[in-house]
C-alpha cells in the first residue's frame, strides 16, 4: 500500500492519488454560503477517499491520555520485556504531553489529573529522567499538594503495588471466586460492564497473587509523608451505601485469611479458562488495550511462559495499539475503532453526494460485510435464544459486538448500491433481529448488554474509576431508533418504546445527555435526527425545545464547541466550549434535520465549517470530543473531524437522506425478516 503522512496526526496514511480522481459528486448551482460548503465537499471527500485502506476500511487515530504509555512501559518492565527504543520514544510522548504547571490531563485543555501524573511521573522515572529535573521536580511537587500517591485511583495504586511502591494489603480486594457467582446473584461478573468485566476477571487473579518485582527506584518525593505513606482513611457512615462497601471490603479481606486453597485454585483456574475461551482471533481481549494487559499479567502469574501461545500473541496485539510518530515519539491507543470509523465515513460520503455505486463505497461495504459477527458472545448470557447478528468497533471483537455500531453498519450498507443486495438485506436483517433483542426493559439500550443496570459495582471500593455499568443511553437509543425507522419500521411497538424513552430523557433546557460522544450536543444531535427520521414532526414541542437549546449555545464565531467539565458541572459547561469541527457538524445534523436550513444559526454554522477548513480538505481538531468514562475517560477520534462536518454539510446541501431516500429499504421489506432468517 502505497503511504503519506497526515501532518496533523504523524500517521502514516494511503495514498491520494487514485481515489480524489474519482471522486464525482453532483453539486448544486450554488452561491455565497452554499457554494463555500460545496468547495468544502469536494475537498472534504477527496481528504477522505484518499485515506481509505486498500481492504476498504478507514481507522483514525484514537487518541486518550498518557495513562496508556505508562502502562504499558510498567507492563514490559514487570514481565522483563522493556526495551531501550520502546522505553526512548514512549517517553518523549509522555514528555510532550507534560503541561506547563507539570502535570497531566486527561484531555486537551483539561486540568491536572493526579493518577496521570503519578503514571506518567513513574514512567518517566523507567525511561532515566532524573527526580530533580525541572519538568519532574515540577510534577512530584503538584502531586504531593494533591495528597501524593493515597490520593490515587485504586488503578494506579495497583500498578504500583506490583513494584512494591505500594502495599497490597492497603487495597481494596476482589477474589477469584466471583468466577462461581450465579448470574441471579449480586455482583456477579455479568453485572459489569462488558469493559469492566473483563478487566476485573483477570486482576482478581493478580489480587490474590499479590505479585511484587523489585522496583528499581524509590518514590519517596511522591508522597506527602514518606514515613507514613497510607494514612487511615474515614469510614462512611453505617447507613450508607458506601459505609456497607467499605465493611464489605474488610470481610473481603479478612475471608483471604482463611480462604480455602482447593476452592481458591480452581477459582484461579476457572478465571484463566474464562480469559482464555474470550481471546480473539488477533491475541487481543475484546479489542481494548486496559484488558489484554491484566490478561497478560494475570496469566503469567499461574504460570503461562511469555513463549506460550496465548501470551505470545497477546503481546504481539499489544504492540499493534502502537502508533509511532514521525518524530520518534510511541502513542499507544486504548482501542482501534475501523468499524465504526468505515460506517460513518460510508455514511457521510453517501451524505455528501458520491455516488451510491462508488467502486470504494462498494469495498467499504463489502469489508464491513465480512466484519459481521456471526456467533454468540457474552450478550448470550442475559438473551441466550437470540440468534447472533451484528458488528463490533474493533478489527477482531467477536464476544462484544455493540449496538451502537450494528445500527450504524446498518444505516451505511443501506447507502450503499451493491452488487449482491440480498447479501447485504440479509445482514441487516440479521443486525435488526439482534438489536431488537437487545432492547432493554425500559425501552431503551445500552451499548453492549441488556438491563446492565445494577446498582453494586459502582459502589465497591475497587471501582472508584470511570463507569462499569452499561445502562441505556440516549445516543446509542437514538441510533437505534433511526436505523429501526431506515428499515420501515417506525411504527413497530419496540420503536415507539425507544421513542418514549429518548422523549422522556430530555433535559429541562431541551438538550439530550450524550454518553458516548461530548456531551449535550453529541447527545441532541444524535436524537433529534432519529426522532424526525421515525416520524416526529419538526414543529413537535421536544424538536423546537432542541433547537431553542442549540441556538442559545451556539459560539459568537458560528461554531458550536462543549467542554468535558459539562459532565461535572451542566449547569455551568453545558454546551460551552471553543467551536470544534465534530460538535459544529453534530449541532447542524440536528438543526438540519429539525428543518432549519436557512436559518441564520445554520448559515452561520456551515459558513464556520468552510471558514476552518484545511486547504488539504480536513479539519484540525486537538480537543477531545469523545467518551470512554464520562470526565474519566476521554477520547480524541481523530476521523471525526472529518467524517461528521462532510455528513452535516452534504445535508446541508442535498437535504435529509431519509427524504432523499438514499437509504434503499421499501418499508417493511426487513421487518419480517427481524422476527427470523
């Protein structure tokens, strides 16, 4: 595959040449703002053509934070496995991402996170940075006035215990044994998120082997009294959630005591099948970085040689997280998303105008055909006679297919003129017999599980980081929604649940809460498309509350922008923020589908989108518009400042694709074909 380099982003890319000759669209005689917006198209298509693999899918970058890096120096350096050229270009990442006061974020512009900085610190340290340099002096200092290491998540401190920078006993503890938990029974491994399960299985076993290599440093400057480095912390009151986890937590430990070995080892054993049966086809588990690395611990604790098979090729998937940059630096992604990446790229190109039999729309969907998922995974456990059928985000995910990206699949092959059509109707039929079984009770759904709604897991000490449940939310609903209205199927019952659902959901202001993108305005843009392709009129009082919304947010540039902090603090962050590419496109998408084109907030938004563009047809967009946690875990989706602004201006300039019927499905042709295939 013939390669260039994006500038933006250091990554190495395919080449232009072929694709951006190719690219034919139909543009309208336009002028003023549409005719900047159709220059915008073209430019943005050609950017994007030339950036699709030679297999069909497109993957940008996916940017987190320097927890990543240090994590994965910590893991090579425990297995024995750390390297000088590793070692050298991690660190000047992690150096790179070092803010002026000397700490880390964990997004762009975003304040000092003091298990990033401790991470990123101890990191440093491995790579021979000295403790009295200026830049580590600066970040120990910032760590000891948060509190210094107690003050961590339990995560990092984990991290630490491995090295013996910090006791084992002083932290929360989960046993092996939770493998045995009946599903009926609370807190058992079905009540986490899917992320979150995985993760816990394989560090159950790490906790109850309490492992510690020398540490080839002290670090003592990170903690506020080094004498004393584990001051006793306040118990919540008895009558409190908290207060009964935090008792829990001491029965945990205590039950280490006098746990029986027999029971313990099988547990150990059960654990290492489980972790084992869920690898895939790559050597990664489940496609995320945070699980491969504690399977790969987990299993090398009971015994697993790093020649083994399976710890062989787990660490050759961990090596391909890696994205080397022209300037020697090593960023490690916490996922790759193709899938998801190739669906909207699809999805927007369609939007924008290329023609549906475009030879490399085609190989899109032929690739994202052969991604299909075609056997049971772990969402089997709540809905064990619902035949598979559906997509993941990742290259290899086969036990975690999610919702979000099997509506969207569906909503891009639909766009799509192919050579074999009942290929694709069948597919699709397939993901929408799926996705309706796994609708959850309320209506709604959630990303990759049914009523994943527990109250527990959250309040165990060990989860003081990021979500572990996968309740319903508004935006993967809404995708849903509106890939059920694609296939004629609007008026089903189910629909109609999911639309009293997201109708419900809406906040006071008119806005929707957006799980997995940043926050209100990916939230209401993803809604309010859905709702008026189900039916809504636009001149319904939830529509007009949304557009209210978006107006009165709208930046003095025309751009709209949210900050991360709206998931801390709404009633200050909500909707604010410097303009950004992919919340100026999602803002659009919702205005445009409301039916406000030509209103001054559309002119001016549209007219920002052709104003920030690139000569070379894309976008710079540093801040982090993605969610991994909401405020704990946040991501930069390097494509979306390409794919969304080219699918909000194509609107802009050809109308709705459900008016537009570029979505080829007659209404009802897959409906039945959802009940069986």
């Amino acid at each position: 595959m013939t390669a260039t380099t994006d500038g933006s982003t250091g990554a190495i890319l395919p080449s232009r040449a072929a694709a951006a000759s190719d690219s034919t669209l139909t543009i309208p005689e336009t002028a003023g703002v549409q005719e900047a917006a159709a220059r915008a198209v073209q430019r943005a298509t050609d950017f994007l053509l030339a950036r699709q693999d030679t297999e069909g899918w497109w993957k940008g970058d996916l940017e987190t934070n320097v927890t990543m890096d240090a994590e994965d120096l910590l893991l090579r350096q425990f297995l024995g496995i750390l390297d000088e050229t590793t070692t050298r270009a991690a660190a000047k990442f992690i150096r790179g991402e070092q803010s002026e006061d000397g700490t880390w974020a964990t997004f762009y512009g975003g304040p000092g996170d003091l298990s990033a900085t401790v991470e990123a610190y101890v990191a440093l340290r491995l790579a021979g940075d000295a403790p009295d340099a200026p830049h580590m002096a600066k970040a120990s200092a910032w760590i000891r006035e948060q509190g210094g290491i107690a003050a961590a998540r339990v995560f990092t401190r984990i991290w630490l215990a491995l090295f013996g920078w910090w006791k084992w006993e002083d932290l929360p503890e989960l046993p092996p044994e939770l493998i045995f938990f009946p599903t009926w029974f609370p807190l058992n491994i079905y009540d986490f998120g899917c992320w979150a399960r995985q993760t816990i299985v394989p560090l159950t076993i790490v906790s109850a082997k309490r492992p510690v290599r020398p540490a080839p440093f002290a670090l003592d400057e990170l903690h506020t009294d080094p004498a004393n480095p584990n001051p006793p912390q306040p118990l919540a009151p008895v009558a409190s959630w908290d207060g009964v986890f935090q008792r829990l937590d001491k029965v945990v430990r205590g039950y280490r005591k006098v746990a029986v070995r027999r029971l313990r080892k099988a547990a150990m054993n059960a654990a290492a099948r489980w972790i084992i049966e869920r690898q895939e086809n790559d050597g990664c588990w489940g496609g995320i970085q945070p699980p491969a690395v504690y399977s790969v611990i987990a299993l090398h604790l009971l015994g697993y040689d790093l020649k083994h098979p399976v710890l062989r090729e787990g660490l050759a998937s961990l090596d391909r997280f890696a994205v080397w940059r022209e300037d020697g630096a090593r960023m490690i992604e916490a996922c790759q998303s193709p899938v998801w990446d190739t669906c909207l790229a699809t999805i927007a190109l369609v939007d924008a105008g290329l023609p549906a039999d475009h030879p490399q729309l085609v190989k899109a969907a032929d690739w994202m055909l052969g991604e299909e998922i075609a056997r049971p995974g772990d969402w089997a456990v709540r809905r064990p006679e619902l035949p598979p059928g559906g997509w993941a985000f990742e290259f290899h995910n086969d036990n975690y297919p999610d919702i979000d990206d099997t509506a969207e699949v569906a909503l891009a092959l639909r766009r799509v003129r192919h050579h074999d059509p009942e290929h694709v109707d069948r597919a699709i039929g397939r993901a929408v017999r799926w996705n309706l079984g796994m609708q959850s009770k309320n209506g709604a759904w959630g990303a990759f599980d049914v009523d994943n709604t527990s109250p527990f897991p959250n309040r165990l000490p060990f989860c003081d980081f990021g979500e572990v449940i996968d309740p319903p939310s508004a935006d993967v609903t809404a995708h849903v929604v509106e890939m059920l209205a694609a296939e004629g199927l609007a008026d089903d019952p189910r629909t109609r649940r999911g639309i009293d659902w997201l109708l419900a959901e809406q906040e006071p202001n008119g806005s929707w809460f957006g799980r997995w993108g940043v926050n209100y305005i990916y939230g209401t843009g993803s809604v309010v498309p859905a709702l008026t392709a189900a039916g809504l009129p636009t001149s319904h009082p939830a529509i007009r509350r949304a557009v209210a919304w978006l107006e009165s947010v709208q930046n003095d540039d025309g751009g709209w922008g949210e900050d991360l902090r709206s998931y801390k603090d709404a009633k200050e962050w909500s909707g604010r923020g410097a303009s950004t590419a992919s919340q100026t496109a999602w803002a659009l998408m919702a205005l445009l589908a409301a039916g406000e084109k030509g209103s001054a907030a559309v002119e001016r938004g549209v007219r920002w989108l052709a104003d920030t563009q690139r000569e070379d047809g894309g976008w710079d967009e540093p801040y982090f518009t993605g969610t991994g946690f909401p405020w704990d875990f946040s991501i930069n989706y390097h494509l979306y400042r390409q794919v969304f602004p080219l699918t909000a201006l194509g609107r802009y300039l050809h109308g709705d694709p459900f008016e537009r019927k570029l979505l080829t499905a007659p209404a009802g042709k897959v409906s039945a074909r959802a009940e069986g295939d």
